[in-house]
C-alpha cells in the first residue's frame, strides 16, 4: 500500500539545520561543475565563427547543434536551483529547494557526461575520422559512467 503524499512529507521532514547544510553543499557542488559547463558553452558559441566551420559536413554540424543543445540545457539544470532558491526564499520551500537540486544536479551531471563524449566525438572526427571519433567517445562515456556512477555505488554498497 502507498503512503499517502501528507504523510509521506512528514515522515521525510528534516531539521532545518539539515536542509540548510545540505543545500550548501549542493550549491558548492554545482558551482563546481558551472564553471567548467559554462567555459564549455562559450567555447561552443564561438565556433560558428571560425573560418573552419565552413567545412564542417552536414553531420557534423547536426552534431554540433546537438551538443550546443545539450550545453545549453546542462546549464539550465545546474543554475536552476539557485533560481529556485531565490524565487523560494523564505516561503517554507527550503526542502523542496534541497529535493529539486538534488535532481538538477543528477541531471547537470548526466548532461555534463553526454556534453564531454558529444564534444570529444565531433573534434575527433573533424581532426581525424568518424571511427576514432567513436572510439574517443566511447572512452569518454565509459569513463564519465565508472568514475561518476559506478565507482560510488560500488562503495555505497560494500559500506552496507
């Protein structure tokens, strides 16, 4: 049987304290990962503007707008909380605030990860060809899913 929403936030309701330690730390956590997204993100808004882009393939500008995309939308998700917080302040909203970063922050990940494997796979096929661009890619992805997922449920569970 469900347990209904009411109850549900009241069994999960945490001292203000807690709420307010563990926005900090999201916050410092997503000010971390802003930096890096939103150098990556400048750096792709440039690109059009270079001589070189003229010789893209179709194909690679598609992937190219997809990864503006995905660049754009990582940076929505990980400044999002700070809107919320801000719009929220002092409403009673702390752990909403605290539950809807904690999901902008997985998905800032996640686009951080498809970001970093998008962008290595288009400068290695500009660079060098399609089939390296895969495997760099691929690398890329492998890594991003061992060190930032894998690694930490590997250690959640054996702490069990």
């Amino acid at each position: 049987m469900r347990t209904p929403p009411s109850l549900r936030n009241h069994q999960q309701r945490r001292p203000p304290q807690q709420l307010n330690r563990n926005l900090n730390e999201l916050l410092q956590e997503l000010r971390v990962m802003q930096t890096g997204v939103q150098i990556l993100t400048g750096f792709l808004l440039t690109i059009p503007f270079t001589q070189r882009f003229e010789s893209l393939t179709d194909t690679q500008r598609t992937l190219y707008l997809c990864i503006l995309v995905v660049a754009v939308l990582t940076t929505f998700a990980i400044v999002a909380p700070v809107c919320y917080h801000r719009l929220l302040f002092r409403k009673g909203e702390r752990e909403w605030i605290v539950r809807a970063a904690h999901r902008c922050c997985l998905g800032g990940i996640l686009g951080l990860g498809v970001l970093s494997a998008g962008s290595v796979y288009l400068v290695f096929d500009v660079v060098i060809t399609a089939t390296a661009a895969l495997i760099a890619a691929a690398a890329v992805a492998l890594a991003f899913i061992s060190l930032w997922a894998a690694v930490p449920f590997i250690f959640r569970d054996r702490e069990r």
